[in-house]
C-alpha cells in the first residue's frame, strides 16, 4: 500500500481534496457516532461480509485494546479492503473504529440472556481509487511523464465521474447499514439504489 494512503484516517484536510495524478482519487470521510448498546461481534461480523459479498479482500492493519478502566476499555481497529476494477485501478474502502468506555453487559431479551457491549464510540468510512496499482508507469521518466498526462488530460473526467462517484456510493451503502444494523434513527438511506 501506498503511504500516501497509509495517513491518519483522522486527519481532516483544511482544503477541499486534490486530485492526485500520481496516486488515486481520495475520499471525504463519512463518519457514525454512537453511544449505547450493540451486539460488537454481530457488527464485525457484518461489516466483514459486505466486504466479502461485494468481492473485497479484507485485512486489519492495526488493532489496538487499553487496558480496562472503571469505565471501561478503549479499542481501536483499522480495516482495510481492496479490489480490482479493472488492470489499471484498484478500490480502496478503509473502515476506522474506535471505541471508548466499551464493557460487555448481560441483557435478557425475549425470556433470553443475551451479552451485548455498551460503549460510546465513533466509526470512520474513506475510500480511495488507486491508480497503476502494479507501477508500470513508474519504471521509467518518460513513463511517469505520460502517466501524469494520461490522467490529467485523458481520463480524469471519466475516472471522478465513473469510478470515484461509484465508489463514494459503494461507501454510502456500507455507511446505511451500519446505522440499520445499529437501529439508528437516521437509518434510511436515500441513495440505496445508485451503483
């Protein structure tokens, strides 16, 4: 992975998102804040099979858990997925939880005892579409140099209007169900039916 994208995923630009020629399209963040309870297992869970079900391979980049207080654990778990679409771009979807005060709780729901996790915590969604993803361009000057034309003057408008719009809906998606999954208020979701 580019380290470009490897960046805080916290981090919120001052100015409106540049489009880089020589690394991909990035993404605004879309963000959930919550506090209450949840099934944390039943969340993971599916947040992972959207990523398989829409043919993303999955991996978790950093996972960090502080030690319990009287309030309860921290946690925080960066997730990444990727996929081809095509032999020059490749889609990134980066998924950012953190969790505070979280504990696990004992709930009788339907005559039946049930552990969910109360927490107060906050989930980020950020995409990015990459571009010559294997660096045919990069071997050589020359190489670079069309590169930098090739996405400036030949296929920009294509690639925000095409791949980068499709991809912001494909995170908007995500970001619905989450908040279904969460049986939030917000929950519907307007554009559920574009890409």
């Amino acid at each position: 992975m580019d380290s470009k994208a490897d960046t805080d995923l916290m981090a919120v630009p001052d100015a409106p998102i540049e489009f880089d020629t020589m690394v991909g399209i990035p993404m605004w963040p879309m963000r959930i804040k919550y506090f209450g309870l949840f099934d944390w297992e039943g969340l993971y869970k599916m947040v992972y099979n959207w990523y398989q079900q829409k043919g993303y391979f999955y991996n978790e980049t950093n996972y960090s858990y502080k030690v319990p207080t009287p309030m309860g654990a921290e946690m925080k778990l960066k997730c990444e997925g990727w996929r081809k679409t095509n032999d020059y771009m490749r889609e990134w979807i980066y998924v950012y939880y953190h969790f505070f005060e979280m504990r696990e709780v004992e709930v009788i729901k339907d005559g039946k005892k049930q552990k969910l996790t109360k927490a107060r915590f906050y989930i980020e969604l950020t995409g990015m579409v990459e571009m010559d993803y294997h660096g045919r361009w990069k071997q050589t000057l020359m190489g670079a140099y069309l590169k930098e034309f090739y996405h400036k003057f030949i296929i920009k408008k294509h690639m925000e209007l095409m791949w980068w719009d499709r991809l912001y809906y494909r995170i908007y998606k995500l970001h619905g169900e989450i908040k279904q999954f969460l049986d939030m208020q917000g929950k519907e979701n307007a554009y559920y039916d574009v890409w």
